[in-house]
C-alpha cells in the first residue's frame, strides 16, 4: 500500500487504561440514568436493566480487538441482536433511526471522545458504531428498558421518540464530561490519519471493516477508476504544494460566492467580480466553477484527485439545491476549501456518515430549515450561521476541533431556534383552542341527533336533521353553550320532530300533535332563518313535514321504502379548508369534514420538534416545526415564523400527505449524502 505521506500513529493513554476504562464506565452510567430520569419517571427495575444493558455494550466494546469481519458476524450474540420477533421489526428500524439521530446531534462531543477511546484502547481502526459510549449502546439499553415495561407496541415506540428528543438536548452534555473526564486522565485525542492511497480493490484507509459504502465513498471510488488500476502516489512535496496554493485560494476569497444582500437589490454578477469562473457552456444558466484536480494541477489517477473532485462535485450538487437559501449556499461554498483539506487529511472523511466534515454541513442546512429561498445575508440566523463557519475559515482546518466547535455552536443555535418557534407558536394556541371547541361541539350535534335516528326515519328528515339542523344546534353551542335555553330547546325539537311523523292511533295523540305542529314549524323557521336556510328549501322541507305529520295524524305508517341514506357516513372523509384571525395572527385549518369522528392518536405521526415539508398547501412548498400535538383533539400545530401564518392540521390528513409524498419529514435529511448521491448520477461522474 503506497502511503502519501507517513500515517500518524494513535497516540499512547498514559497511566493504568483498565482504571480509566472502569472509572469511565462508572460516570458514563451515573450521567446516562440522569440524562434518562429527566426524560421518563420511570419504575427501579426498568432504569437497572436499562444500565445493565447499556453496560454490557461498554463491556463488550471496550474488550473487543480487532476482528475479521467473520469474527465480526459470529460474535453477534443473542446479546447484541435482540429484535428477531416480526411483530418487533418496527421498533428495530425505530431503534436504527433513533441511534443515527443521536450520532448526527451529538457528532462534536461525541467524535472527541470516540478519538479518545480510540488511543484508550489502542484501536486506531475502531468504527464509530463501535464506539463503547455511542448511541447503539443506548439503543440496546432502550430494548431491555421497553421489555421490562412490557408496554403495547403503540406506547414503546411513543417512549422511544420521548426518549430521543429528552437524549438529543442531554447527551451533548454528557459527551462534554466524559471528554473532560478523558483529557484530565492524559488520554489524548487520536490525530487524523493521513489519506492513503490503497492498492487496487482495497478500501480506503480508515472504513470501517464491513461498513456499508456511503454516497461520498462511493463518489470518490468511481472518480479514481476501474478497480484493476492502481493509484499513483502523490509526493510529499506535491502534497504540501497543494496545501500552499489551498491556502493561497482562501486567502484571496476568489472562491467565495458574494453575499445576497436581499431579495430585490441588484449584486453585481459573479463573472464580474470573478472573472472566468463561470464555464462558457453553463451561461445561460451560470454556475460556480468547481474547484478540480486539474485546476491544481493535481494529476489523475490519484487519490487526492479524486478526493478533490468529489468534493468539487459535492459542492456543486449543493448550489443546485432549490431548497437551499442562496444566502446559506454562500456560508457553504465559502467552507469548500476548509472541508477539501480536511478530507485531504482524514481518511474516515468518506467513509463516515458521523464524521464532522459531513455534520458542518448537515447541521448548517438543518439550522437553515424552512427560511425562504429570498432570504437575505443579514438575516439574523444566517448572520449567526456565518459567524460560526468564520471560526472555520479563519483557523487551521487541519485541526477536527475547530469543526467539532463549529458543530456544538449550531447545534445550540438549532437547539435555541426550534425552541423559539415553540415559544413563538402559543400565540396560536387560542385560536386552536377555538377549532378543537368547534369540532368537540360538532361531535357533541352529530352524536345527539344519530342517537335519536333509526332505520325507520324517513330520509328526508334524516338528511335534514344531519344537514341542517344539526348546524342549527352547532350554532346555539358555540354561541350560548349547553346549559342554555336555546340550546335545550332546540334540542328538544329533534325528539319532537320525530315524534310528529310516528302513526297516532290514539285520539289524545292526535289532539296533542294538532296543538304542537304550530309552535314546532315556528321552531323550525326560527332554526333554519338562523343558519340562513334559503326559501326554497324551507319550504320543500316543511311541505314533506306536512304530508308526513298529515299520514301520521291518520294512524298510516310512513312508506316503506323510505330509510336513512347510508352514504352519508362517508361524507365527513372530505378536506375542509377554513381560516381563523385576529388583527395580528392568522390560522390556516386543513381538516376533515365536518361529520368526521374526532381523530385518535397515530403512532406513525413523527412527534413534537419535527420539521415537516408541505406540498398542496400553498401555491409552493413550506417547511415548518410540528410545535403541539393536541392532547384533547390531537391536532397539529405547524408554525414557521417566516410564514405570517400557522396552520392547524388534522393527523389524519398529515398522515395521508406523509404516505403519498406531499410531505416529508426533514429532521435529519443529509444534504451532505443528498449531494454526494445527486454528484455521483451527474455526468461528470459518470
């Protein structure tokens, strides 16, 4: 294997490794039940199998030498895989979700103790998912919590998405001490290998054995060549010449695109203040040139080449984002030579979803989420996004700690503005208040009125109490409530109606319906003058009134063949779109109709502090934080402050959107694997 340059040995942890491991391990476990009991009150017996569990993986991975991947596969014990029952697959891919959201939350604090676990034990080809404190070993311990409780599948995996979002605020914490804990015992961080250039058919150095190739490896594997050729090597002293002219490009600015200072104010273009960056081919539609290898004048066939590329091509991948804000592509493309030396020094840099060069950009497009594409450079949380990727451009990039810094710093900013939207979005919450009155007070007509009804009511009657009159009683609800007169009255003349179309064979009967019909039509014309009723249908619904109450006066039954329409209980299935304002906020309602049944609670809804993307609800797409599942209705409140408006959503809607693809969840999209994927199909990939 020809080496670029000599690799970095994995520094020595001084003093007795077998009491730090043990001392460690005892503060990880008394940390991680805090962090638990902040999230769940739970039962003695579930937090101690929980920590055993999670200790068993400590144990496990801290004992573990290096292994074939065979050795790999026949290790993996009862005690490592413990989800085998179908009916458990869903928790087992929650689970999966659970620890790579965890990874990508916590990527700075917990890179910085898994370089220092990997000098600790000696193990410079640890893999992160190995890492003894990582996130699969609380997921293992989440399994034996969960079956200790033995809860419904339904209750499990709603604790799971409790526990990750009480873990994702916690463990950045955690991670902080045990790398404290780590440095005050003279266990030093590994240093970043320096690329390798493998021999043909060898993986990069740095893959985990057995780990599944991400975008990225791939990119740069089909950029340096059929598996048959070998790469060249690249001499030291063109390596430290490559880094002369990466610093010389920083220091000119040449490749960082201008800012966009607003929506409507006219930058000058790119090809005048940089001239000759556009490619002639690309005018109708300019582009950033990419920063190449043959443009360093880096040759071919090489592994810096190709790592050069890649990133090239990553770049422009993200520039074609349409999601993406042009004032955030800015703050990115201007950390295209910082992130380029980095993959130039870090072999794990491709093949390491949780490596800090792929987070600096996930987390920057997740801070980023749901600002309009219009948004301006002086924005405050662009500002706030570009003060942090200053702290990059103008430190060495060739120290992990300055992107683990950067990566802390905006995960506190996303931390702070989600929370902020939450804060923001209460406004809304009277204006929802009043939804979920309405639609708790049209259950409360509907079921009044189909509690009286029977197969024998005639369908006009049926379909005028369940049409109209129940809006009548909807009506007199929200305006005076149920201890009022008018409410009690014209609820009274439901049973009355009814009444007067039944055969009277008694005389008494008939006397009482002959002294009632005047004072039941004046209630009738009253009710549906309120709810603005036209004419005609008054009248056609009062005349049926009479021939029915004239058939009953004679002691006839009603025809036969008339019965409540059975299609009508479908009818609430259809969208409902309303609005509801005050002067200064203003709530979109997407939900079903009105006779729909209050909806229940839905285990595949994502939870509270989900960014959701939204198709068909505006004329383009939105993105907004799912801020409030209703307990009492289980409407979502969706907010976005950019938006001037928030919107109420019936879960069943959201849940039908989220299965047909017009709307998504982007929590944790990766713009750093979408790019690499999208740079792997372009053409100058192929």
């Amino acid at each position: 294997m020809g080496d670029l340059t000599t690799t970095i040995a994995t520094p020595q942890a001084s003093g007795d490794a077998f009491h730090v491991l043990r001392d460690c391990r005892a503060l990880y476990l008394k940390l991680l039940e805090h962090a638990l009991l902040e999230v769940e009150n739970l039962p003695v017996n579930a937090v101690k199998a929980f920590l055993q569990a999670v200790g068993t993986y400590y144990d496990e991975m801290t004992a573990t030498r290096r292994r074939s991947g065979f050795e790999v596969a026949k290790g993996l014990t009862s005690s490592r895989i413990t989800l085998v029952d179908e009916s458990d697959l869903e928790l087992e891919i929650r689970l999966g979700n659970f620890s790579a959201h965890l990874m990508e939350s916590t990527g700075g604090d917990l890179w910085r103790v898994y370089l220092r676990f990997m000098t600790l034990l000696n193990r410079p080809d640890l893999s992160t998912t190995d890492n003894p404190v990582g996130p699969r070993g609380i997921s293992q311990g989440i399994v034996e919590l969960c079956a200790r409780m033995g809860e419904s599948q339904e209750k499990t995996l709603a604790r799971v998405d409790r526990l990750e979002i009480g873990f994702s605020r916690s463990l950045t914490g955690l991670y902080s001490a045990l790398n404290d804990f780590l440095a005050e015992r003279h266990v030093a961080p590994a240093q970043p290998a320096i690329i390798t250039t493998p021999e043909a058919g060898t993986p990069v150095a740095g893959s985990p054995a057995g780990s599944a190739p991400t975008p990225a490896t791939n990119l740069q594997s089909r950029l340096l060549g059929p598996a048959t050729a070998t790469p060249e090597k690249l001499a030291p002293a063109a390596f430290e010449a490559l880094f002369a002219r990466l610093d010389d490009l920083a220091r000119s600015g040449k490749l960082t695109l201008p800012p966009v200072h607003s929506s409507t104010a006219t930058s000058p273009s790119l090809e005048m203040l940089i001239p000759g960056l556009f490619d002639a081919a690309d005018s109708a539609s300019p582009q950033p040139a990419s920063l190449g290898s043959s443009e360093l004048g880096i040759p071919g066939g090489t592994t810096a080449a190709a790592s050069i590329d890649s990133i090239a091509l990553i770049f422009r991948a993200i520039l074609d984002q349409p999601e993406l804000p042009e004032a955030i592509k800015t703050i990115l493309f201007s950390l295209q030579i910082p992130l380029l030396k980095l993959a130039l020094l870090d072999s794990r840099f491709f093949t390491d979803k949780a490596h800090p060069g792929h987070l600096l950009v996930d987390r920057i497009a997740r801070a980023a989420l749901g600002l309009p594409s219009d948004t301006p450079s002086g924005n405050p949380l662009c500002a706030s996004i570009d003060n942090i990727a200053a702290g990059i451009r103008n430190k060495s990039a060739s120290d992990i700690k300055v992107f683990e810094k950067a990566i802390g710093e905006l995960n506190a900013l996303i931390t702070e503005r989600d929370n902020q939207i939450s804060r923001s979005a209460a406004a809304y919450l009277p204006l929802l208040h009043q939804v979920e009155r309405r639609k708790h007070a049209q259950q409360r007509c509907r079921d009044l009125i189909e509690q009286h009804l029977s197969p024998n009511v005639p369908a006009v009657i049926a379909t005028f109490l369940r049409t109209h009159w129940q809006k009548v009683l909807l009506v007199s609800w929200m305006e005076n409530g149920e201890q009022s007169t008018l409410w009690q009255d014209n609820t009274a003349l439901v049973k009355d109606l009814l009444w007067s179309i039944e055969p009277k064979t008694e005389i008494d009967d008939r006397k009482h319906l002959a002294k009632m019909l005047p004072a039941v039509v004046q209630r009738l014309n009253a009710g549906m003058a309120r709810i603005g009723l036209d004419e005609a249908s008054q009248s056609s619904f009062l005349d049926a009134c009479f021939a029915l109450q004239t058939t009953a006066m004679r002691g006839a039954a009603n025809p036969a063949d008339i019965a409540v329409p059975t299609a009508y209980a479908s009818a609430g299935k259809s969208l409902a779109i309303s609005e509801l304002s005050t002067d200064k906020l203003l709530l979109k309602i997407h939900d079903l109709g009105a006779d729909a049944t209050l909806p229940g609670h839905s285990t595949a809804l994502p939870p509270v502090g989900t960014w959701l993307r939204l198709t068909e609800i505006e004329e383009q797409a939105i993105c907004g934080l799912l801020c409030q599942i209703s307990p009492d209705s289980g409407l979502l409140l969706i907010a976005n402050p950019d938006w001037g408006f928030a919107l109420a959503m019936h879960p069943d809607l959201l849940e039908q959107k989220l299965k047909a693809g017009s709307a998504r969840n982007c929590t944790h999209d990766s713009l750093f694997d979408k790019a690499a994927e999208q740079a792997l199909h372009s053409p100058a990939a192929l």
